[in-house]
C-alpha cells in the first residue's frame, strides 16, 4: 500500500465504479490477500474507501482509501488471472462494509 498526498483521491471521487463498493464508507479486511505491489492485507485491517479507478490500460484497479487519519493510501489490484482478478471478482468476500 503506498502512502499518497491528502486529496489525492478525494478530488477525483466518481459515481462510476467498477466494484460493488460504496466511496465514504468504511471496510475492513475480512480475507487476507496481497495486492499488485506485493503488499499484505490482513484480516482486521480497516480503511475508508475514497475512490475507486480502473486503468483500463494497464488493466489495473485501484482503491483510494483512508487509512490512518488524513493520510490516503493506494491499494492496487490488477485484473489478470495470475494476479489480483479473483480478489476483484469476489472483492464481498475479501472486504466488507463497516455498519
């Protein structure tokens, strides 16, 4: 997960997403799972989504979130059967929404 500068994310928010997932709301890891720059998210972790992208030229999903305070992190899945696709396929069951 790569720390971004604040309103890296938040400026760009969008109604268009390519995931189930609900920008503003709160998630928490419930299926550990490494993303595309070989970072790990355990079971427990808990973020605030911001926003999702898709490169569709690098076939790469991206979700913008709030980790800790006003500090936005990246967390990178690529759409490829040896990568991240399953994760973003069955993204409900890696990451779930906080009530």
């Amino acid at each position: 997960m790569k720390e971004r500068p604040a309103g890296t994310f938040s400026s760009a928010l969008s109604n268009r997403s390519v995931l189930p997932l609900t920008p503003g709301k709160s998630y928490q890891v419930v299926r550990s799972f490494v993303d595309a720059d070989g970072d790990r998210h355990v079971s427990g972790e808990q973020w605030t989504l911001i926003a999702v992208w898709f490169n569709k030229f690098d076939n790469e999903v991206t979700l913008g979130v709030k980790a800790d305070g006003a500090k936005e992190w990246s967390v990178p899945l690529l759409w490829s059967a040896e990568h991240q696709e399953e994760i973003i396929g069955n993204i409900s069951s890696y990451i779930q929404a906080l009530h």
